[in-house]
C-alpha cells in the first residue's frame, strides 16, 4: 500500500531517487494502513483567542496562532483522523523516542495574503515532498501530499487573522512529523505524530536589505555523502549552532560551510548558496552546489534556478548547479571576475553577502552603489516576492477558496 502510494513521487524525481531511498521509504512498518482522510478533519475552536501582537513587535517563531493541526499515526491502524485543535502542549512520556533518538523532521513554509484577501501557499507540494522524504530516512510514516496540503489550506484559513495584509509579513507554517513510541530501544517508532503550527512574522528585512559577512568554517562539517544534509532532520541543526555561533563571536553575520580538501562551497547557515561570476570561459554565469546528496534541496534555491532559466538567460547568463570551491570564488574575486553573492531560503528570500573570510582572506564581494544589495539578489526578490503576494499571476501559487472552512469571526482588534 505504502509502495503503491509512492509509485507516482518516484516517478517524478526518479533521478534523485537512490536504492537507500528505496530501501528507506518501503519500511514494512507503515504498510498497508490507512492515509490522511482529509473528510475525518475535526475542529475544536478556542475559546480563548489570542490578541494580535503588532506587527513591529514579530519576532520570528516566537508567537504563535490560537490552533495547531494534527494528525496522529501507529503502525497497527495507520493515519488517524486529523484534528484542529486549540494550541497546546504535547504530553510526552520521558521515555518517548523523538527525545533520545531525534526522530523529528520538520518542515519551513509561508502562507501569504494576496491584494484580494485571499491566502496563498508557496509551491506547499514541494514542502510536502521533501517532508515525506525526511520521514522516510528516518523510518517515520509517510503520507499523502495532497491530504496534508488541503488540511494546511483549511488550518490557514482558520488562523487568517493573524496573517498581516502588509507587503513583507506572512504566516511561516512549520509541519513537524515526530517518533512519539515509548521505548528506549533503538528500532523503528510504532507511533508517530505529525502537526503544524503556525507562527505570523514579519519582514526579514524591515529596513531593506543588509548585506551580510561570511566566515567559511573548515573545522566543522555540516553534511557529507552518504549523511543526511539532504534532509530536514531536526538532528542536523543543534550541530549548527557552535560553528556559527564561532563565526558570530569573531564579527561575522553567518558562516559558509565548505566540504573536503577541495574546499567546495555547499551551504550558507541555513540557506542555499549562490555565486554570481565571470567563469573562467569569460561567461557570465549564476551557480550553486548540486544536489549531490550533501544540499538541502531549497524551494527558493530550485525557484530561484528556474527563474533565472527562464529571464536571465536572454542577457547571456549561464546558469549551473555543479560544484565550486571557495578557491575559484577567490580567484575570480582577485580577477575581478565576482559579481555577486547571496543565500536563498523561505525565511529572507534572498540574502545578499558582502564578504567572505577564508583562511585569513577577505573576499570582498560587489554590491550596487549605495546600496546593500546586488542587482541580481534584488531581481529574485523582487520576482520571488511578485508571486508569493499574487501580484504576479503564476503557477507557484496555491489557494483555496476563502469559504472553504467556516470559521469563527474574530474582530481584527481584539
Ligand atoms: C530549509 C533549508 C534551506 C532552504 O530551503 P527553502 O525550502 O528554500 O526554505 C537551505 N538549507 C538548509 C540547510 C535548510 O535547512
């Protein structure tokens, strides 16, 4: 059953599709159970609803909406029926594996209001494909793409209310999908819980944008073949914290994490990296690290590919997923070669660097006169921003009908 229901994702990126995927997603654990049934949905309204904060006082992921979906899972009786519930603690057994062993993964997407009121998801399919992927690899239950996306459209529609209208806010939603088994053996959970809750934030660039200064780190290593950087596992952040926090301690906003002898340059912080340059062939060309396995594969990152693709490529850029090293990046910088630089995730968009220590070199990185940006960073913002609010009619965008869940009216001041 579970086979059967991950047949037509497999078809779509088979090529990424390795045998230990295979091997990881068929776990004998969750088949033949039932799916998410959206129709099962329950509500429970608050009564209590929550005042709205202002805007300026958003701190991201600290407040959060007045309900939380969730949807609960055992081996024996597959997906149970989906709850929305008012938001609450979860009540855990000490003994529960997600505490010992890390079986959590997550997921980091927005919901955004359009000039007509209407909610819209960003390209949410991606999310939930990446979501079932990081559950496979670590022998939590799968699930269907669709249920949960529907599940999400009725949870924001619930919860519109906290959703800013201004230009810039949105509500980050953050689906969470933990092994919640009591047992201190190491084995596959026999339960497991999967919610999203919802968090209203604002811009992450309130004032415009502020280029940022990268420390590449070498004594540390965020993900190597064979590991699991490809995936949002919760394992693959607390490991972060130190190095950056290093970066940090000697004046530095992020650090750049290089991978091997090489030095090939794979991610900033949490975001995908990208490098604008003269190659060495004198093209212009845009190039980010591929997906070779050590890459979370971004939704901006892949959004901003295909729209350079798709616009840039007329002004003679090339445009390259394929492995650099923070050597080539200084060369091209000596050369005068460098254009630009910037990271790429949901929470910024795009976040533009402007420098780059390496072993005691300063990369000192182009931005527009007078301002903390590049002219490539701005052009994906403007455009990814475009289609996140609706003002640009495109396909990324998912919405359903406003009336979809009869929701209670709060008024907006209370
Ligand atoms: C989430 C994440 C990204 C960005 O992914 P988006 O889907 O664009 O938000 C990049 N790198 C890492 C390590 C991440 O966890």
């Amino acid at each position: 059953m579970l086979a059967r229901r991950l047949r037509p994702a497999a078809g779509r990126w088979a090529s990424q599709w390795s045998s230990a995927h295979r091997y990881y997603s068929s776990q004998p654990s969750s088949s033949g159970t039932p799916d998410i049934d959206v129709s099962k949905l329950t509500v429970e309204t608050t009564s209590a609803p929550k005042p709205l904060l202002d805007a300026k006082d958003l701190i991201f992921g600290r407040n959060f909406t007045d309900h939380m979906l969730s949807v609960e899972w055992t081996a024996k009786d597959g997906w149970l029926a989906p709850r929305i519930t008012p938001y609450q603690n979860l009540a855990l057994d000490p003994a529960t594996c997600v505490l010992h062993y890390a079986f959590t993964c997550f997921e980091g997407m927005k919901a955004y209001k359009d000039a007509n009121d209407r909610i819209r998801l960003f390209r949410p399919d991606r999310n939930m494909r990446r979501l079932n992927r990081s559950a496979a690899r670590i022998a939590l239950p799968t699930f269907s793409t669709d249920a949960l996306t529907s599940l999400m459209s009725k949870f924001v529609e619930l919860e519109r209310r906290f959703i800013p209208s201004q230009k810039g806010y949105s509500l980050y939603l953050r689906p969470t999908l933990i092994g919640t088994q009591k047992t201190l053996g190491v084995g596959p959970p026999g339960s497991a819980l999967l919610y999203v809750i919802a968090s209203p934030v604002g811009p992450y660039y309130p004032t415009g944008f502020k280029a940022v200064t990268l420390e590449a780190t070498e004594h540390a290593v965020r993900a190597w073949p064979g590991g699991v950087g490809d995936r949002k596992l919760g394992a693959n952040y607390a490991p972060c914290i130190v190095p950056q926090i290093d970066a940090m301690r000697r004046g530095f906003q992020q650090n750049l994490w290089l991978f091997g002898e090489e030095g090939y340059v794979t991610e900033v912080g949490t975001m995908n990296m990208f490098v604008a340059w003269v190659n060495e062939d004198g093209v212009k060309e845009l190039i980010t690290a591929p997906l070779d396995g050590t890459i979370l594969e971004g939704v901006t990152r892949e959004s901003v590919l295909e729209l350079a693709r798709e616009r840039l490529s007329k002004d003679g850029w090339a445009v390259s997923e394929r492995k650099f090293t923070i050597g080539e990046v200084k060369k091209a910088a000596d050369e005068g070669r460098l254009l630009e630089a910037f990271g790429a995730g949901t929470a910024a968009v795009v976040s533009p660097v402007k420098g780059i220590t390496w072993r005691g070199h300063d990369i000192k990185i182009p931005l527009l006169p007078g301002k903390e940006t590049g002219p490539l960073a701005q052009k994906f913002w403007d455009w990814m921003c475009a289609i996140q609010y609706g003002d640009e009619e495109h396909e990324w965008r998912y919405f359903k009908p406003r009336d979809i869940l009869v929701a209670p009216r709060y008024s907006r001041t209370c």
